[in-house]
C-alpha cells in the first residue's frame, strides 16, 4: 500500500467536488467481480481518513462470495422480521415489507462487500470509520464504481456468530457495510433540501 503521497486509487479526472455531487446510492450492480489490486486500493484511500487522536481505529472484512453474501441477506431479513415484529410504524411495515419479498436482496446482488469494523464501541471510533466509509465511496465513484451503504444489515454483523464466522474479534464492532461494483446503469440524482442553518453569530 501507498503512503499518504502517491494515491494507490488511479489518477482520475474528477474532481473531489464532482464525486461528492455525482456520487449515488447505487443498487444495480454488473456481475463482474472486482479485483484484489482495486479493492487494497480503495483500502488506501479510507485508511487516509482523518482519525481522532490519530488511532486509526478501523479494520476491514471483505466479502466477494456470491453465496455467502445470498445466505448474509436471507439471515438480515431473517432478523429484520424479529426487529420489527409487533410493531405497525412506517418504518417497520416497510422493513417487513423489505424482508418478506422473496426477490428483494438486501445487498442488491452486488459481489463485493467491505465491512468496516470500528476496534470499540467509542463514539469517535466509530466516526473514524464513517469518515473511512466516505472516502472510500468518493474514490470509488472517482474510478467509475458503484458504492451503497448497508444499514440494514449493521445488526446482522454484530450478532456473536457472524463476528466468529468473519474472524471479527468480539471487542471489534462492524459499523459500516459498504457495497462495492460495476454499476449497471445510470443512478437519478436524489435531490436535497437546502442546508437549515439554526444560527449564525
Ligand atoms: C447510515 C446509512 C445507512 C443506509 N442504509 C441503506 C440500506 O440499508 N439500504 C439501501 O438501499 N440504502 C441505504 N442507504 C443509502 C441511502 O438510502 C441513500 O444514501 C439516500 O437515499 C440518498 O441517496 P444518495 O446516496 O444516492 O444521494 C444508507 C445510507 C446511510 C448513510
């Protein structure tokens, strides 16, 4: 891997301000795989997030097998359906909707997944690993890739057997699941609303 000086992402023609406006929430993916020398290079690029204290408090599980990410997603909406159960929200009938469709997959049938994992529960550690998860998308969408956070399956990664299963250690806690591929088309622009600034002294 690079240091700080020479990006291991390939000089790309857009600007950091064009990936921050065109970067999307991407959730059609081509089925190619994507390679290791890409993926270490996207790496790079989130470890040189800013860090509080300079702890660099992340980790990373990669997961590129197609059926292991199908069985992942049957078992996210396995405990979505447990979370939501009894309850009549907006919020929950749509996960519950969400998980009782049979051709919903809840990594989008993407091939690659990056789980960032926060080495504590501390706030700041965890904040660390978000500012890592945006790099990692400005870079992506930089190089013409495809990025998606996974909230939805935060909780899934935490359960004790899925920690064991992905080596994660169990003082470690996976924060930010982070869809990575080839996007099979054209995203819309999801509009925002202005900024609402509450004072300005
Ligand atoms: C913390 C977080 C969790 C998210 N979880 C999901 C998710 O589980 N599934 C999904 O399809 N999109 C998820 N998203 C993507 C958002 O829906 C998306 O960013 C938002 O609709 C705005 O669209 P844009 O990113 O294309 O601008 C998540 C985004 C964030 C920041």
């Amino acid at each position: 891997m690079s240091s700080a000086q020479t990006p291991a992402v390939p000089a790309s023609s857009m600007s950091v301000l064009d990936a921050i406006y065109r970067r999307r929430a991407v959730r059609d993916y081509k089925p190619e795989t994507l390679d290791r020398e890409t993926i270490e290079a996207l790496l790079d690029a989130a470890v040189h997030a800013p860090t509080a204290m300079h702890i660099e408090p992340w980790s990373f599980v990669v997961i590129q097998d197609k059926d292991l990410l199908n069985k992942l997603s049957d078992k996210v909406k396995e405990l979505l359906l447990k979370e939501v159960e009894g309850q009549t929200s907006e919020p929950a009938q749509k996960k519950r909707a969400y998980a009782n469709d049979p051709n919903f997959n809840v990594f989008y049938n993407a091939r690659t997944l990056i789980l960032i994992c926060a080495k504590s529960e501390d706030i700041s550690n965890k904040a660390d690993c978000w500012l890592a998860a945006q790099n990692l998308m400005l870079a992506a969408c930089a190089n013409g890739l495809g990025t998606c956070v996974i909230g939805l399956s935060i909780g899934l990664f935490n359960t004790p057997e899925v920690k064991e299963y992905l080596g994660i250690p169990s003082n470690v806690s996976p924060a930010a699941p982070i869809l990575l591929g080839f996007p099979a088309g054209d995203t819309p622009t999801v509009p925002r609303k202005p900024p609402e600034i509450l004072s300005w002294k």
